[in-house]
C-alpha cells in the first residue's frame, strides 16, 4: 500500500472541479450566495466559492487542512 504524504497540497492542475465532489458548508443559507464548497481529494483539499464554480481554488494539503478545522472547532478563530 502507498504511503499518503499529508503535507503536499493537490495539483490544481491537474485536478478537475466537474467530476470533484463538492460539499457544501451547513452553514450555507441555501438562497445561493455565502457558500463555501470543499472537495477532498488523495493529495489533499480544495476550496471555492459556490457562486464562482470555475475558480479561483484555494488547496490545502491534509495536514494544513486537520489544522484549520481543529483550530475552528477549539475556538482559535474566535473574534474577541
């Protein structure tokens, strides 16, 4: 079995956003406007804007991205 590397970000590319799996943010108010989409990938994780679908990504590899979402949830980005 291949070892993952999680710290190299996706080849934007190579990567292909109409046959990618995109989920929607839940918190997404479903009117079409304010979402944030991500697509997981091998290589890592790719994020866009749901009203711009073509682009611009921004790519994260797994590591940068267990790194955000643990933050999130632990409050670091919290205004005070």
């Amino acid at each position: 079995m291949q070892q993952i590397d999680t710290n190299v970000k996706p080849n934007l590319a190579a990567f292909n956003p109409v046959t990618a799996t995109w989920l929607t943010s839940s918190y997404s108010n479903g009117a079409g406007g304010m979402c944030v989409q991500v697509a997981h990938g091998v290589e890592g994780v790719v994020l866009r804007d749901s009203k711009q679908p073509a682009g611009p990504f921004l790519s994260f590899s797994h590591a940068e991205w267990d790194a955000f979402r643990l933050g999130a949830a632990a409050g670091e980005f919290t205004r005070p």
